[in-house]
C-alpha cells in the first residue's frame, strides 16, 4: 500500500497534510504522536472510512477508490475504537461477521472453518456461545480481533484496540497481535498511545505530528530521546532492558 501526499481537511483546518507514506508487507507497524496528530484520521483514510481531499492511495497500484466495495473487504480490515453494538450476539456469531465479505451472510464450510479458526487462535473456544453482553473488557476486545481474524485480510488495521485494557489484558492482545504478524504473515497497522507497546512489538513506527508525518523508522530510529523529546514536546527518558528500549516520562 502506498500513501501519496494525501491531505484531509475539516472546514478551515488541515489535519492531514501531504502525506507519503510506503507499507511495509508482513511487519508491524505502529502509528504513535500526541493527540491531533492525525492517525486515527489517517488509518480511516487508508481503509476508506473516510475521504481524502488530495492525495491518493494505492492498493497493489490501484487507487484504493477504484476498489469494489467487497473485494476491499477481502483484502482490508478494520476495528475502529468505538465497537459497542446493542444486538444480542453470542461471540461466535460476533465472529462470524467477519465473513461476511466472502459468503454474504450464507456461511460456507471455509466460512465455518475460519470462524473456529479465529475462535480457537483467540482462546475463545469456551466463551463462543456466551453473549457479548456478559464478557469482559478484555474478552470483548479478543472477540472483535477474531472478527477481523476471519475476516482473513492480508492488511489488518486497528485503532487505539488496547483502550480500557487492564495491563494483563493489553499484553496479551499485544502479543497476539504480533503472532499474526510472525504466524499468519498479516500486514498490521495499529494506532498506540502508549509508546512502550510501540516499542516493545511493532517492526516499524511512524511517528505522527499536527497531521504530518514527523519520523519513521525501526524502534532504534524512533524511540530515542531526541525524536521523542520532539514529537511530544516534553522530557522523554529512553532506557534500554534485556534488549528492548522503554521509555520513562513521569518525571
């Protein structure tokens, strides 16, 4: 996927601003920056959420506005932050959204299959015909990621997913996450505002700021005292630990 000077505005206000930007297959990417820096705005514009006003986006070199509806949905998935639904699903129908893109609504046994595929990957096998209404917050974030797990995208794109993740919940939805990157060879692009799960699991990061692209780069290129200090515009102590840098900004 390649990002080509994109530009989005609200009215008067520009908050994304001639963007470029090139997808690395396979890896996972983490978008990070302040509030307003532009990336939830960003991945919306890279999934088709929303419009973008200059610029374009390219999927396997096609403007990605180009794209059939469904076949996107076969290639691209999203899970936005706000995922509440009123509906009375158990989890495995939850799950089983998820293909809609391929059966409409008419499971197949390759339908079926995925589902207790993503059911079982997710360790949602025992909870499948509980109601989504009764789980908790980790459980029901675990449920929509297998939604988008049969959904069976080579590109997964996820929003801010650990918010209102207790710190055991949020590890172990991040190390998920990395297994369908190392497993299922996915390409992942994930919104974080917390810069330790960016650099503790993600390949690469982009580093967002008033609606540009202020650095990208491995872990070591981004997560260093100077980008940092930079981009969040405060004192940002780097540390490094058994290999991996985490950062330090109470002080």
């Amino acid at each position: 996927m390649q990002i080509d000077q994109v530009t989005k505005k609200y009215g008067t206000k520009e908050v994304i601003h001639e963007v470029d930007y090139q997808v690395t297959p396979h890896k996972l990417t983490a978008f990070i920056g302040p509030n307003g820096a532009g990336k939830s705005t960003l991945l919306s514009i890279m999934s088709r959420l929303i419009d973008k006003d200059q610029g374009g986006i390219y999927l396997e070199k096609e403007e990605i506005k180009t794209w059939n509806q469904q076949q996107l949905a076969q290639k691209l998935s999203i899970l936005k932050q706000a995922n509440g639904t009123q509906l009375k699903l158990t989890v495995r129908e939850l799950v089983a959204f998820g293909r809609f893109p391929h059966s409409k609504g008419k499971l197949t046994a390759l339908d079926k299959e995925k589902i207790e595929e993503a059911l079982s990957y997710l360790g949602l096998l025992d909870l499948a015909e509980e109601s989504i209404n009764t789980l908790s917050g980790g459980q029901l974030q675990r449920a929509y990621i297998a939604m988008v797990l049969a959904q069976d995208t080579e590109y997964i794109f996820l929003d801010e997913p650990l918010n209102n993740l207790d710190m055991n919940h949020a590890v172990q939805l991040m190390k998920t996450i990395r297994r369908l990157v190392d497993e299922k060879k996915k390409t992942v692009i994930i919104v974080l505002h917390d810069i330790n799960f960016a650099a503790s699991y993600a390949d690469e990061i982009v580093a967002m700021k008033e609606g540009k692209i202020f650095k990208t780069g491995t872990t070591e290129e981004v997560i260093t005292k100077e980008v940092l200090d930079d981009l969040y515009d405060m004192s940002v102590r780097v540390c490094e630990m058994e290999g991996k840098r985490f950062c330090l900004y109470f002080n």
